[in-house]
C-alpha cells in the first residue's frame, strides 16, 4: 500500500464548493531514464485516477509520464449529500488502490 | 586547427545524439486527435504556472475555465499538452456537473523551456484553448544522463 495523502474539509454546507487535495506515494518512472545499468528504466506509472461521490463520479484523469512523481491532483466538488468520497489510483504493474473519506453535509 | 570542412562534417554527429522529444508539429498532432480536428477558440481558459521554473522536475500547474458548472452548462474535459517532453501528453481530465469549479491543479514535468498547451472541451462540444511560454532553468529526467 502506498501512502495516500487526501486534503479536504470533513463537513461542508449544501451546495458548498469544496476543495480536494490528493497526494500518493509513487516513484511515476518515466520509462526514458536510464537505471544503474546505463539502460532505460521500465516504464511504472499511475494510469488513472478517479473520484466519485455518493457513488457518482465526479473527475477521472489519465495519467501520463510528464507527471510528477508523487502525483498530486487537486479539484473540487459541490457537496449535496452525507455521503463518502472514493479515490481510486490504478496504474502499471497493477498497482491499484482505493481511499474513503466520509463527508458530512449540514443544511 | 578546426577547418570548416571538420565543423561541417560534424554536423550529423550534432543531430545524432540530440535526446528523444517530442516536436511542436507531435504535440499539434496529438491534439488535433484529442479535440478530432475541432476548432479551438481562444479564451474561456487560464494556466496558472510560473513562467520561470527553477526545477522541472515538480511544477505546479493550475488550470481554470470559465463555466457555471451546471447540468446544462459545464466542462466536460480539460488535458494538459507540452511541445518538448519525450511525450507530447502530460494529463487529460474529465469533468462533470458534480465538481462545482472547473478547476484542477497538478505538478508535472517538464524537460526543457517549452510551449505548454491546456484544451478544454465544454458540454456544448465547443473547445478552447491556452498556450504559455515556460523557461526551465533545471530540467527533468537529467538524473543520469550525461550533459
């Protein structure tokens, strides 16, 4: 399991725009630096990412090698509901994981 | 003593050892395949980013589009394009209605002073689009290499 850093207010108004933040622990080797042996590293990134919201999604992005390592991402939802937020990371040498957060919504 | 005829002979050795990126005319291709040929009006769309980067191995980069975010009326994509990376992609978003704020921010690489390009498409199926200069003093995938 990697290290999973995610940013965000625990409670929110209806119809409040909030920001997320969300950090992994990931090496994103690009596949062109060359390793010890003076040879091209092999290729090991994330692919995607995505949220969903109450079981909606509400942003995927596709991960290419010009990303920083440790991929940060950073958007916002409109909170609606009490309800939990799922990350998911998937990418290359089937590396997959998925986050909870629970975000409570006040009138 | 370095005679013309020497300089110019080494001339092919120059373009020989020149590193793996991509081109302008790469990154205008993988757009026109990411947009389908669509025109791109100008506007609507900022990039947040410093235009002279000490490190191009973590740069953060905001962008923005203008939309009220509604069912009706919101971004549905927005991607990130650069001209001198080995890859002309660096990442590709998808919005709903659901994020409130066409907003994202990430860090990306960068491997030289380049073009860095951010499209976004919104529900009406029009495209936009945003071009900034970037000066990197410090580049990525350098760790390595010799220089």
């Amino acid at each position: 399991m990697a290290r999973a850093l995610i940013h965000m207010p625990a409670s929110a108004k209806a119809g409040d725009i909030i920001e997320i933040r969300a950090l992994i622990a990931h090496p994103m080797e690009t596949g062109f630096r060359p390793g010890s042996d003076g040879k091209p590293a092999p290729r090991d990134i994330i692919r995607r990412f995505t949220c969903e919201y109450a079981g909606k999604q509400v942003i995927t992005a596709e991960l290419h090698p010009a990303m920083s390592a440790n991929p940060y991402l950073a958007f916002f939802v409109r909170a609606t509901a009490t309800g939990k937020l799922t990350f998911t990371w998937q990418g290359d040498n089937g590396f997959a994981q998925a986050e909870e957060r629970e975000l409570k919504v006040t009138s | 003593m370095t005679t013309r005829r020497q300089l110019i002979a080494a001339i092919p050795l120059l373009a020989l050892v020149r590193p793996a990126a991509a081109t302008p005319a790469e990154m205008a291709s993988a757009i026109a395949a990411y947009t389908g040929n669509a025109p791109l009006a100008p506007g609507g769309i900022s990039i947040d980013i410093a235009q002279l980067i000490d490190n191009g191995n973590a740069v953060p980069i905001t962008i923005r589009v203008e939309s009220p975010m509604t069912e009706q009326d919101h971004v549905t994509d927005i991607a990130i394009f650069n001209e001198k990376n080995p890859l002309p992609d660096v990442v590709r978003f998808k919005l709903t209605a659901h994020s409130g704020k066409a907003e994202v921010a990430t860090r990306i690489r960068l491997a030289t002073s380049q073009k860095l390009t951010a499209i976004a498409r919104t529900s009406d199926g029009k495209w936009r689009q945003r071009t900034v200069d970037v000066i990197v003093t410090l580049a990525a995938c350098v760790e390595g290499e010799e220089m």
